[in-house]
C-alpha cells in the first residue's frame, strides 16, 4: 500500500483499491414445468398451499369456489386485493389448499400465498406488493394460557372472603 500523506491520497488509495460493486441480478420468475408458480401463505395459524397460473381469474380454496368457501364478501375482497394492487384482476387462475385457523385467518393466509406466488410469477410485481406490505407474514397468534390463570392474561375473580 502506497504512502497516505494526505486525505486526497487517501481517496485515491480507496477509490482505486476498492472492489467494483456489481450490479445485483435481475430476479427471474420461478415456474414449474406446467407453468404455475407456487408459494406458502400463512396467517394466525392458517397455512396456505397456493399455485397460480395464467389464465380466466379462476380461484378454487380446498377443491370449492372461492364464493362458496368464503361466503362473506369482506373474505373475498381479501383474496382480490393482491391482484388489485398488481393490476392483473382475472389473469390468473388460482388453485389453493387451506389448513388450520379460521375462515379469517384462511383468508389472509391465501392472501399472503396469492401475493408471494405474483412476485414469484412475475418479479416485476414485486414493488407494489411489498409496498402494500403483502409479501409480510402476519405474525399475530393466539397467546397461550398460562397455568394460574383463567386465560392468557386474565387472574381469577380475588375474593376477600
């Protein structure tokens, strides 16, 4: 290393000595040989199993239409919001098999599933979906019950007498 007498040499020193930093890869899309992408959703303590693949907006939750697993409107405008954001409503069919929790949490765990299988699809979308914070795990569970206590947090009624 040369002599660094002053802070100009000392930038010079570093600028030459320091390694190009490399542009960082493109991400690519991550499809299987049918041409569907897949991701794992999750939300309380549903777990979501979802694949997404272009086609006519199609969505089937545990073999069923999406209007009749989720039969509340508020579940269903959940399971669209990904596709709002990315602007891509009625591109893509979605196949998705649901376990644990309830219809709330199922929901938001296909939700969760939808958003990370579009990014994965087409890496492009990634932006506004994490913008929106959906490629964010909701971690809320349930807390345990405690032993000496009647729920989590909750003491027993005290009683002077």
């Amino acid at each position: 290393m040369a002599d660094i007498k002053s802070l100009d040499d000392l930038k010079s020193a570093v600028s030459t000595e320091a390694p190009v930093a490399e542009a960082a890869a493109p991400r690519l899309p991550q499809r299987d040989k049918l041409g569907r992408a897949y991701a794992t959703g999750k939300r309380k303590n549903a777990v979501a199993r979802v694949w997404i693949k272009p086609g006519s907006g199609k969505v089937v939750v545990n073999g069923k239409e999406m209007a009749v697993y989720f039969a509340r409107p508020v579940l269903q405008m959940i399971l669209r919001q990904p596709f709002t954001i990315a602007n891509v409503e009625g591109q893509f069919d979605v196949f998705a098999t649901v376990a644990g929790g309830g219809l709330s949490g199922q929901a938001g765990a296909v939700k969760h599933g939808v958003s990370k299988a579009l990014q994965l699809y087409e890496p492009a979308l990634r932006a506004p979906l994490k913008a929106a914070g959906f490629l964010t795990r909701d971690s809320r569970v349930v807390e345990r019950k405690k032993y000496g206590k009647r729920k989590a947090r909750r003491s027993f009624q005290f009683s002077k007498r």
